[in-house]
C-alpha cells in the first residue's frame, strides 16, 4: 500500500487527484483500490501527457466529503 497527500483538482467537467510520477502505481490502467477519509472504491489510474490520475465521481466525492481545492490523503492498493 502506498499513500501521498494531494490536492482534489478540476479540470472541464472531470474532479481527479495527480498521482505522484514516483509512485508505484504511475502507470496507465493500473487497478487500484482507493481509499480517501475512509471510502474506499476499486479504479484504474488514467494517463494523459505523461502524467497520472484518479477520477473522483460525484458519488465518491460526496461519500468522502470532499470537493475540488480540498487537501486529502489518498491510500492505493494493488487489485
């Protein structure tokens, strides 16, 4: 399991977390478990110009309480 603190960002219509380019999971489709302030959910990491992310559906954001701008801890783990 790996954990990084990051910023909940927004970008057109999509809310994501960045994954950190050293993380583990820095590669396209890997399959995730995902756990921010207690919720966890299963996903797969997107890549677009070299970098990673984690897309944060409306019903995942409510269910953790968090929204763009918030600072959060997230936890992967490999499925």
């Amino acid at each position: 399991m790996s954990s990084f603190e990051t910023i909940v960002q927004t970008e057109d219509e999509g809310v994501f977390v960045e994954l950190p380019p050293d993380s583990e999971f820095a590669s396209a489709r890997a399959p995730v478990t995902v756990t921010i302030n207690g919720v966890s959910w299963e996903s797969t990491v997107a890549a677009y110009s070299g970098r990673f992310y984690l897309p944060l559906r409306k019903g995942i954001r409510e269910m953790a309480r968090i929204a763009p701008g918030d600072t959060v801890t997230v936890e992967l783990s490999g499925r």
